[in-house]
C-alpha cells in the first residue's frame, strides 16, 4: 500500500516539473503533445467537405420556382427563369 502511495507521489513530482519546464519553454510543451492527425481521418474529412460543397453549389439551381407567379392578379406572367433576358 505505501509502494502505491509513494509511487503516485513520485509520478505527480514528475508531472509537476514537466508542467514547470513547459511554463518556462513554450515550444516544448508543443513538441510534447503535438500530433499529425491520421490520414484516414484526413481524408474522411476531405471527403464531407467536398461532398458538402457540391450540395451547396447546386441548390440553388435545382429550385422548382420559375412557374409561380410574380404577382398575385390574374393578368400577371409566370415569372422568368433568368432575370438576364
């Protein structure tokens, strides 16, 4: 029981003076935990962006409106599909 004690006490000590060399060299604190992510998740990531790019390109295009009526009376045209004509 005191083996576990003293060694979690010796374990905090460590942590304690790696935290106190991080306060004092920023750069080894990001040397320490700094990590490449995965490349599977690289390109998952890759992968939704342009897949959530190519919807948001088309969706205004894609809109069913063009037939509907621009004004509410009964002489009105159908509205145009481009306002450039």
């Amino acid at each position: 029981m005191m083996e576990s004690f003293a060694l979690a006490k010796a374990i905090e000590l460590q942590n304690r003076a790696r935290e106190e060399e991080w306060r004092r060299n920023e750069d080894l604190f990001y040397i320490d935990n700094a990590r490449d992510p995965s490349p599977l998740l690289v390109w998952l990531l890759r992968m939704l962006a342009a897949m959530r790019g190519h919807g948001t390109a088309t969706k205004k295009a894609d809109r069913l409106e063009t037939s509907q009526s621009a004004c509410d009376r009964k002489d009105c045209f159908p509205q145009a599909a481009c306002s450039r004509m």
